[in-house]
C-alpha cells in the first residue's frame, strides 16, 4: 500500500509497504493536523518543528545499536531539514503557487501486470501469438536466469487467462524448447570471464583491490577506506548470484551510516571494448537495452528473493504548455524548435547555470529557502518572458534560484525517476542489505528511464556533485544535499503522511547518496547488455536472410544475378585481416585504410587523421570533439571510447563501417 497525507494540498511518499504495521494512534495527527490560518509563517513553522522533534524523540521502535549525542544530533537535525522541506512543499501548494497536477493509477487485475510487462520487454508477440522477428530475436540472447524470469511471468499469464477465459494459448514448451511446462526457476551458476577471457569452472565473482588508471572511478573523500572493490560488467548481475540470500530485509529501525567515507569506492575497469556511456548508443539499440534491463532487474530480484513492483499510471496530466508542469517529452519539443537537438530542458539548463555560477559556495544552498513570495513572483515572470529572452537572470538570488529549481522538478506531471518505478526504487534498499547489490539494481533502473528523464536526472546529479565538493564553503556534505533533494525527487501530491514516511525518509535519503556519488558507473551501460544487442541484432538480421530465401520472386532475381555475372569478386582470402577503412568526412582526407594490430586504439586511429589533416580539416569540426563511431553490422550506432582495442571490437563486428565524427552532446 501507498502511505499518505491527510489533504489535497499535502504529499504523498512513494515508498512501498506491502505488509504494513498497524497505524499508531495519535501519530499521524501530530504531524499533519492543520495549524490554525492565524498564526504566522515563521509560527507556523515552528510548530511544526516542534512537532517534527516530537515525532523524532518518541520513536516506538528502540535503536538498533546505541549511539554516540552527536550521531543522535546528526540524525535528529538531517530528518528535521527532511521533514521542513516536506512542510516547505505543503506551504507552496497550500499558497497555490503550485499548480495540481493528476496522477490517476489502474486498479491490478489478475495476469495484467504479466501481460503488461511482457510489453514492456518488447515480447508483446506472446501474447499476441504472432511470430515476430523482434520478439524471436530477443528470445535468443537471453541468459539461463533472464530466460527463466520471462517463463515464470509468462506461466503466470497464460495460468490466469486459462482461468478466465479458458483460451488455447501458446505453450511455454513451444517458446523455450522445453520438456517440462512446470519448470523450476532457481538461479543457475554462470562461471564469470576471468581476465584472459577464459570462463574459470565454477568460481564465483572477485572482488579484489586495484589500483589502475585504465577504469571507471566513483572514488570518495579523504579519510575513506583505502580498500577500491572491482565491478565486472563482463557476466550479468542475475548470473553472478549464486547463492540466494535467507533474507535481504534491513530491519525496520535500520540506520545509515552518515559519513561518505561510510560508501564504499568502486570501480569498473575497461574491458578491451572500453566503456560505453548512455549517450553513445542508437536509440534504436538503446530502446533494446531498455527491454534487456527490464528482463535483467526481473531476474536478479527473483535471485534476490524480493518481488519487483511497479506502480500502473493510467494516465498524467500535465499543462500542454509554458515551462513548470510541462511533461519533459512536451517541454523538449518545444525547447527543440528553439535550439535543435537539446536534450535537457533550456529552463532547467538555465537554473543549473544560474547556481554553478555565483550559489556553489553559497551557505545552506538547497536547505535555506529563498523568498516564498520572490519564488512567486520569479515563477511567474519566468513563464511569460523565459522564452522571449527578456528575463533579467541577474535579479534572481542564489537560494531563490534553488527554490525555483526544486519547484521545476516538483511539479512535473510525472516524478522524474517515474512513478511507475518508484516502489523499485524504494525496495532495492528496503529489501537489499549490501550496497554492491543496492547499486547494481540501481543501475538497471537508470537504464530502464525513459531518455528524457535520465538526461535530466544526470544534468541534475552533476549539479549536485559539485554543491558537495563545495562543501567547505556551502556546508553542504553528501547527506545534507540527499536529505533535501529526497523530498522533491520521491514525493508527489496526495492525501495524507504517517510515521511509515519518516522511517522511509532515511532511504530515500540513501538512494540520492547513491546517485550522486555513484553517478559515472550508473550512466555507463554495462557491457553484458551490449553483447546482448548485438546477438539480438544478428539473430534478426539472420532471420530475415532466412525469409528473404523462402521469396519466390526474390529467389529468381538471385539466380538471374548469379548467371549474368562475369567476373568473380576478388577473393574473400585477397583481403588482409584486420584492415578497415575509416572514414572522416569533415577531414580534408576523407577516408583512409588502417591496418590494426593487438594494441590498436580507436584513439590512436584519430590521432593518425588528425596528424594527416592538422592543416585541412573542415572549419565545420573546429572546437569539436571528435570520435570513432561503429556504424552498421550487429550494432545501430557505438561511439567508440577512445581506449577500446579496435582489432577486437572489428572481430565482433567484422561487417561495420568505421567513420570519424562529433560526438554527439
């Protein structure tokens, strides 16, 4: 069930409780009974300060383990910026400065949420019974643990629409090639790669110490462990669980531990492929990480032993125009017609700008509020001038800014990790205890996004990164920022709160933490789910080899072809291996044939070009970066990292064209 506030003007937390304790008497008045119109602002907030510590000084449940003054102080001062900032929402909505947006849920009938999520990952054709590449394709690449969370939803389903409607469905034999329709559905051990590319028999995955430059580093501050563990994105996360823990549940009273040397420091080393950032895909191959991710969080929760929920959003409404509480799909379009190809939106752009610039090392930044009346007045002045360039940005003050910057991502229609998602991310901290789990269903989560939302989400993240590394000037440490910004990124409008919110507060709390310290692995795709595309990209194309052959007409043509032609093509053997030709259509020497070794990198290709092109090259490219993209073959479109080994990125895609452009932004 979803916990909720007592009227229309206050807010809901999102987090999911499905066994809820009974509600304690007295508790949830305390907090958000109506304080008389009476009394003013600064009264009002201090009753419910007062309130606030009441409800954090009689706690039911006892401390898991006792505590120093100064940790219960941290702790008590942290939930009371929480549960302020909360209070600060409400105020806004109650003033109506906030306009209401509607969410409105679909109840959950019985085999909808299978048939839903067998959508969702793109295998709609079983349900459909019809026999469609795409769905055959992605069927054929999925891992042992990924393949039986697709059976267990998909026995589910037709189990429910036997019972229903009593319909001959497809069998679950006749999708997998199985004898058994009623299989079991326990993980199954899969060795990792080890270094060398030899899958070791039996070994579990190693987390060991490292020090290299050639990786992906979320470091932390001084004085943290010096202990760096590994992650290996060569197996996927559902495979690499061999052993099912008895429980993950952190008790109810859990604490976090405060202090950001308390996260650990990971790393992703590069494979040979190098690493591959979000933005470095084809959004159609992208849209095929989405399905995998959703297929891979399934699997690795039913590892876990925990149940993925989802919330069913019937349908958001939002304003069709102007700049806060505008879907960002919506908000783009129109940002697009202004600046082509944005992919964060100009207002939102313009904010993070406005505070990296003059409120960084402001005091207090996000947890001292500006103005309520001056965050009115700027709100609506920015809706009728933002566009007409006529807005004088130097007016705005630092915490007014950070305020109209909290009300851009409170009142987007839908919350931007999704509501759909929300409980997700609720439960992988409520129901996982160790932070290298936490982090790896968080990373599928942000895969899973939709692009506007996880562009936005990053651009915000990297604000937030800097206001902690400021943290000597603005005060500002890694738990006070996720404190605050937890309220405006999982609270969305509804009826009533409870205690059951302030024990989520902490987690939710933790959730930011992760993101913003972890933010550079949870933006890079994992390499397992690449490999994934690319099978799924040669099955469909094999597929459709195998249909074109059963055309009649097609067929002849080729027979036609075979006889007309004279002179026999050189010779598959006459061309060296591992030579490409790369093309570079903005340099003065377009194109240019490479011969690759086993220490070929994608940047030296570049520096070759530019060597032979310093004094050529097209005014077009001047200032920008240039990359070498993977075009065609198994993969849509791969901007190459710079340190991937390209003779063997050419072996698994021997039939790409290699060609030297912008990155794109």
């Amino acid at each position: 069930m979803t916990m909720e506030m007592k009227d229309s003007g206050s807010v809901v937390l999102t987090a999911y409780h499905p066994h809820s304790p009974a509600r304690i008497p007295g508790v949830e008045q305390s907090f958000v009974q109506d304080i008389p119109p009476s009394h003013s602002p600064a009264s009002r907030k201090s009753l419910s300060r007062r309130r606030i510590n009441r409800m954090l000084s009689n706690e039911s449940v006892p401390p898991a383990f006792s505590r120093s003054n100064s940790q219960a102080s941290m702790d008590s001062t942290s939930m009371e910026d929480f549960w302020c900032e909360v209070e600060s929402i409400k105020e806004s909505r109650e003033d109506g400065s906030e306009e209401a947006m509607l969410l409105e849920f679909k109840p959950a009938d019985e085999g909808e949420l299978e048939a839903e999520w067998l959508q969702d990952v793109g295998l709609s054709t079983l349900i459909s019974g019809a026999e469609e590449e795409d769905g055959q394709a992605l069927l054929s690449t999925l891992t042992r643990t990924q393949a039986a969370a697709v059976q267990k939803r998909y026995n589910t389903y037709t189990q429910t629409l036997r019972k229903k409607n009593k319909h001959t469905v497809r069998d679950v034999r006749d999708i997998f090639g199985t004898s058994d329709s009623s299989p079991t559905f326990e993980t199954v051990p899969v060795s990792p790669v080890s270094p060398n590319g030899i899958q070791l028999p039996g070994q579990k995955p190693v987390w060991k110490s490292v020090s290299s430059k050639s990786c992906l580093d979320c470091g932390i501050d001084k004085g943290s462990p010096s202990i760096t563990e590994e992650l290996s994105y060569d197996v996927s996360f559902s495979e690499s669980i061999t052993v099912l823990p008895k429980t993950q549940e952190w008790p109810k009273n859990q604490r976090f531990k405060k202090e950001d040397s308390a996260l650990p420091k990971f790393i992703v080393r590069k494979s040979r492929f190098g690493l591959t950032e979000v933005g470095d895909l084809s959004p159609e191959d992208m849209k095929k990480i989405r399905y995998l991710s959703l297929i891979e969080l399934t699997a690795f929760y039913d590892a876990l032993g925990v149940e993925l929920k989802r919330n069913r959003v019937d349908r958001v409404r939002g304003r069709e125009n102007g700049l806060f509480g505008v879907p960002l799909t919506v908000l783009l379009e129109n940002d697009q017609k202004k600046v082509p190809g944005v992919k964060v939106p100009l207002i939102f752009q313009k904010l993070l700008l406005k505070l990296e610039e003059t409120g960084l090392e402001t005091e207090g930044i996000l947890r001292v509020p500006g103005s309520a009346s001056r965050v009115k007045n700027l709100h609506q002045e920015l809706e009728a001038k933002f566009y007409e360039d006529t807005f004088d940005w130097d007016q705005v003050r630092n915490n007014d800014a950070a305020g109209l910057l909290k009300m851009f991502i409170r009142e987007l229609p839908s919350p931007l990790f999704t509501v759909e998602y929300l409980p997700a991310f609720i439960t992988l901290v409520e129901k996982i205890s160790k932070i290298k789990l936490q982090l790896q269903a968080l990373h599928l989560l942000i895969m899973l996004m939709p692009e506007a939302n996880r562009d936005t989400a990053r651009a915000f993240l990297q604000f937030l990164k800097k206001v902690v590394a400021n943290e000597g000037k603005n005060k500002m440490n890694l738990w006070n920022v996720s404190m605050i910004v937890a309220p405006n990124l999982f609270i969305y409008k509804g009826k009533r709160a409870n205690q059951q919110e302030m024990q989520a507060a902490a987690t939710t709390a933790h959730i930011v933490r992760l993101l913003i310290r972890y933010q550079d692995i949870l933006w890079t795709v994992p390499s397992f789910l690449i490999s994934q595309v690319r099978k799924m990209n040669e099955a469909a194309m094999n597929n459709s080899k195998r249909q074109l052959m059963f055309d009649k007409g097609v067929r002849k043509l080729l027979r036609r072809k075979t006889m007309e032609r004279e002179r026999p093509e050189r010779p598959e053997s006459d061309i060296p291996e591992g030579v490409i030709r790369v093309y570079a259509p903005l340099h003065s020497k377009v194109s240019m044939a490479i011969q690759l070794n086993s220490q070929t990198k994608a940047k030296d290709i570049l520096a070759r070009f530019h060597c032979e092109n310093s004094h050529g090259s097209s005014q077009n490219m001047r200032g920008q970066i240039q990359s070498l993209h993977e075009i065609g073959g198994n993969i849509g479109q791969h901007c190459l990292d710079p340190d991937a080994f390209m003779l063997d990125v050419y072996r698994a895609n021997p039939h790409a064209e290699w060609v030297i452009k912008p990155k794109a932004s």
